[in-house]
C-alpha cells in the first residue's frame, strides 16, 4: 500500500535582476490570475462563463488578493478554460 506523502511549499526564488519592468508586471499578473483560478476550481467554479469578473473579484476578497483589473480578470478565465 502506497503512502501519501506531504506536500513542502515550493522554495521562492528571487526573480532575475535587469529585465524591463513590463517583464515583471507580467509575470506577477500571471501569479495572481494562477492563484485565484486555483481558488476559484476549489470552490467549485469549473466553468469559465461561471467566473464573472465580480465572482472572480469576491474570490480575491475572501483569500486576501489586491482587487484585480479586468486584464487579469480574463487571464483567470483562461486559466480556468485550460483546466
């Protein structure tokens, strides 16, 4: 019989030094549209014409993410969509 074994956050990164500013704009954007699609699929939201930008904005709330714009709002759908 196969034991479970436990999950160990991933050890953070410092992020590469001397990319341009729209590089790291992206890349958080991207961060919070995974963390709320993960939120958001545990909850129960697997369709992606479900999550309305005020769902999507209330999840944030709940799990303590700055409000998102619209730009990421879409970017969560996607990631959704993909699942």
């Amino acid at each position: 019989m196969a034991t479970a074994s436990t999950a160990r956050p991933v050890q953070k990164k410092p992020l590469p030094a001397g990319l341009p500013r729209e590089w790291y704009e992206s890349h958080n954007r991207r961060l919070k549209a995974m963390r709320l699609a993960i939120s958001l699929l545990d909850s129960g939201t697997y369709d992606a014409k479900r999550a309305t930008n005020r769902k999507i904005r209330t999840m944030a709330v709940r799990t303590g993410i700055h409000r998102p714009s619209n730009v990421t709002c879409k970017m969560v759908r996607a990631f959704i969509k993909d699942s």
